[in-house]
C-alpha cells in the first residue's frame, strides 16, 4: 500500500479500524508509546490477528486441545511470529491467532491474550509449548491454569542435545548421558519413572564429568517432569508441536519460496492468504470428507493387525493382554465408554473409533493412533464386541444415525459459513475501487445523519484525516510512472523506520545423538531400577 513499508502497516490497519469482520484486534506501532499498554517500551512493537473464523474456531475446538509456539525469519526487523493453533475434529491444526512482536516475554504475550480474550474465553484441557515459560506464565495471568501443561518432547530434546555438547566436554562421555535421559522420556510407568530419575541424579552426582549437567537438569527439569515425562501425557492426545512446526514450514518454503521476508506488509499479506486457504480447505473437508493423517495412520495399522501373529489373553470383556513381538513387554488393551459423538476417526473393517479403546503402547498411549494391537483385538474378538454393545449404544458407536450425523456436520457447516466464506467474501468487497458518484452517494447521505450542532466536529475529522500521511503520502513520496522509475540494478535498499530490538547471538550447531533403540532403552531401566532396590536392600 506504499512504498514505504511503516506507511504500508499503518495504512492497512488503518483501513481495517472501525470494521466489524476486521482481523486487527491489537496494534502497538513501533517508536510511540501508548498509555493503553504500560507494560511495553516506545521502541516495541505488537500485533495481533485473529479475523472471524478464527474467532469461531479458537471458541469451537479452544477448550480441548490448543498448541502455542514462536517462528522467527518473517521480516528483516526480528519480530517474531507467534501462532495459537487448535486441533480440529480430525486432529489437524488450525491457526487460531497471531502475535507478531520484537518481544518473546511473557509481559508482551500478556497483553496480547488479554486482546485475545476481550473476544474469546477458553478453558483448554492441554496447552503444548515449547521448552520456555513466557507461554505458560502469560496464559496463566489471563486465560487462569489450564488443566495440564505439556512441553514439545522435539523442543525438550533438542534442550538436551545443545546442554550435553554444552556441559559434557568428552565425546564418549555425551552419547551415555543422552541415552539416560532420553529413557526418562519414554518411560511410561510412573512409579518406574521416578525410580530412574533418582538413581539416574546419583550417578551423574558421583563423576566430575557429569556433575555440570546434573545440576543442571535437576534444576531445570526435575521440578517440572509432569510436562516432559511420557507416564504423565498418556492419552492426551499430542506429543509435539509438529502441527505449529508444519504449518510455519509451509508459509515460509510454499507461500514465500523459501526466501527470507525483508518488509513486514509482505509477511502480513501472506498470513492472511495461508488463513484464506485453510478456510476453504476446511470446508472442502467438511462437504466432501479428505484423508486426514490420523485416518492414514489408521489404515495403515488396520493392515498390519491384520498381519499380527501375537500372543494374546482375554482377562475380562473389557481387557486384553497382547505380547509385544519386538520385546518382553505385555501391552494392556481397554476397551473404554463408547464414543457419544459421530467420531470421524473411524476404522469401518473394525467398526470402532479411535476413541473406543487404549493400550499402553507408546503409539496409542502417547502418540495416540490406532494401534496395532487394537485393530488386532478388533479382528478378532469383533462378533464378542459388537454384541456386548447394547443396542442403544450400538448405533452410536458403531453406525452413527443420520440425525445425529447431520447435527454435527451441521453445527460446523453453521458456524464455518457464517465465519469464513462471509468474512472473506467481505474482505474481498472491499478491494473495489469508489468511483465519484457513490463517493458523493455516500457524503451525501451522512451528511442528512448529521444534526447541524455536530457539524464543525465533523468537519474537523475530515480535516484530520485528509492530513493524515496515511491517507495522503508526502510530495516526495507520490507515485512515480514506471516507465520513468528506472532505478539501477545496484541500487541500495531504503532505510525504513522499524528497527530489530534483538541481540545477535551466535549459533552453534548441536552434536547429532542417536536415539537409544527399545532395547537399549530396556536395558537401561532395568539396570537403574535394579541398582535402586540394590542399594534399599
């Protein structure tokens, strides 16, 4: 909208003040301080965006399951992207909100969810964020203590990774360590996970070597293990923030083709069209139905179920033992509450929903898919399971009524139609060009509206805004003709007014460590539960 990237921002936000369907909730400009927010500098800089449909989705699906994280590399100031993203009934993302600012701390963030939820209430049931704080510390002053608190297991190994080559000067010493902590992780017994993490601070506590990074990781994790630990997420739902990762991925590399963004109304432009896009693609989704990756997954499992030759025992009508044919371990398969919804994460040969069972495996307990060992107990047991069913339930579980199938597609369609095609199709209306007649139309019909005694205030608005440099650049920077805007090939970029508050900071590249395999992983807990009872004995 100008030439001049700082004009460009300020007039379109300027454009969107005073609209209804406007996806502007909070702008703080760079180099003016605002008394509305006393908690940020003059040289800060803050955005928020949330349009319509994502107003409705953040209030739909906000309550269940949503994901919070940073991305940087959007324009050439360092503000930094932040994204608020909820999981669909299909377990797919969806952009919910944007934060742009220069600010990463939790007093920026703060003001930003109180802009948030001015429009918005939610209650989720799990919050995923990276391995920082300034997320949790901000959602907690406005939005209250979500119910449970999970960290990125990518962002907490990679933490891991950069403070082992950190603190561990010796190579051979690094890849033990690693593979301690990283059998921590995984561990899914509770009562076992705590035994190894006392045993595991004694060990690292009697070597020199070691003792830098025990300090460390007990200060900073130990105090925090229900957010990292895999025995204190099973069956949440989520793992990592692969969804925010995804989607930041293909806004930088698809929509922007991989290069790096210099001016901010280009980053916003784009934001914008990728929201645009996941609008429709969601109601494609909804009228025609689409192959999501939990529905792949599923599928694929279904096959190798059906390929399964285990050792399985029926403890009850409602419990399954199944061996695990790669290790010694004993997976527990339940079946659960029928699902009350018309569930889309259906597997139609076994006639049961994602919803229907757990098992202790980490595919279904942590990374929550379909596993394996329940398709197998599905295609085996599946005439005894559908006649346990009562048959008022049956339907819901099994072959969902029209009516009830209807009722929620239909609450979506509500919703989504209202919120996304009206607010783009309004959005896009706005980009026709006034001609004079109807700009007179207009001028005149307000000024009808008009009583006689408002008439000089409303003269000296006019006043206001035709001097306004947003509506009317300076003289030196009109436009200039194309044929007559022949710059040279060389010619240096013009200094612009936004500035980059970060401190540069140098990147050192972590060391690649090789995950512990199941067997190893075995190993290591058995040793460090055996060495616990030893030294109690």
């Amino acid at each position: 909208m100008d030439t001049n990237d700082v004009l460009s921002v300020g007039k379109w936000v300027h454009s969107l003040q005073g609209r209804e369907d406007s996806p502007v909730i909070l702008f703080k400009d760079q180099n003016i301080y605002d008394v509305l927010y006393p908690e940020l500098k003059s040289e800060d800089f803050l955005l928020v965006i949330m349009n319509r449909c994502q107003r409705e989705m953040l209030s739909f699906y906000g309550n269940d399951t949503i994901c919070l994280d940073f991305t940087h590399g959007m324009n050439a100031y360092g503000f930094d992207l932040a994204t608020i993203l909820v999981l669909d009934d299909k377990r797919e993302g969806f952009p919910a909100a944007f934060i742009l600012s220069n600010r990463q701390d939790s007093k920026a963030l703060s003001v930003a969810f109180a802009a948030i939820k001015e429009h918005v209430s939610i209650s989720p049931k799990v919050m995923m964020t990276d391995d920082t704080e300034s997320f949790l510390n901000a959602w907690r002053t406005v939005f209250g203590v979500p119910e449970k608190r999970l960290l990125c297991t990518w962002h907490v190994d990679r933490s891991w990774r950069r403070s082992i080559v950190k603190l561990i000067k010796k190579p051979e010493n690094q890849i033990p360590a690693y593979k301690v902590v990283r059998c921590l992780l995984t561990e899914t017994e509770e009562e076992a996970f705590y035994i190894m993490l006392q045993e595991a601070l004694k060990i690292f506590n009697e070597t020199d070597e070691f003792r830098a990074f025990k300090n460390y990781f007990e200060h900073v994790y130990c105090k925090r293990t229900e957010a990292w630990a895999y025995c204190h997420r099973k069956w949440l739902g989520i793992n990592t923030n692969m969804h925010i990762e995804s989607m930041h991925r293909t806004i930088k590399y698809v929509y922007l083709l991989g290069k790096k963004v210099k001016r901010l109304d280009r980053a916003l432009f784009y934001l914008m069209k990728f929201v645009r896009d996941r609008v429709f693609d969601r109601l494609i989704c909804l009228e025609k139905g689409k192959i999501s990756s939990k529905i792949a997954q599923l599928r694929k499992r279904h096959k190798v179920g059906q390929e399964l030759t285990s050792l399985c025992i029926r403890k009850n009508e409602e419990e399954w033992s199944v061996a695990s044919t790669k290790s010694n371990e004993i997976y527990i398969v339940k079946k659960n509450v029928a699902c009350s919804e018309g569930c889309t994460l259906m597997c139609k040969e076994c006639k049961q929903c994602l919803h229907n069972f757990t098992c202790t495996c980490i595919d279904n307990a942590i990374q929550w898919n379909m596993c394996k060992h329940i398709h197998y107990i599905c295609s085996r047991n599946l005439n005894e399971i559908n006649s346990a069913v009562p048959e008022d339930e049956g339907l819901s579980v099994h072959s969902p009524t029209v009516d009830e199938e209807e009722m929620v597609i239909c609450e979506d369609r509500k919703f989504l139609e209202k919120a996304t095609l009206v607010d783009n199709l309004r959005a896009t209306a706005t980009r026709k060009t006034t001609s004079k007649e109807e700009f007179q139309k207009k001028c005149t019909e307000l000024i009808n509206k008009t009583s006689p005694e408002q008439y000089d205030n409303v003269l000296s608005l006019l006043q206001n805004a035709l001097n306004s440099p947003h509506f009317f650049p300076p003289a030196n920077q009109e436009a200039v003709p194309k044929n007559l805007n022949k710059e040279p090939p060389n010619k240096k970029i013009k200094t612009q007014r936004y500035v980059s508050t970060k401190k540069k900071t140098s990147q050192k590249a972590s060391t690649t460590f090789r995950k512990p395999t199941q067997e190893e992983c075995q190993s290591i807990s058995s040793s460090l539960i055996l060495t616990a009872k030893t030294k109690q004995e």
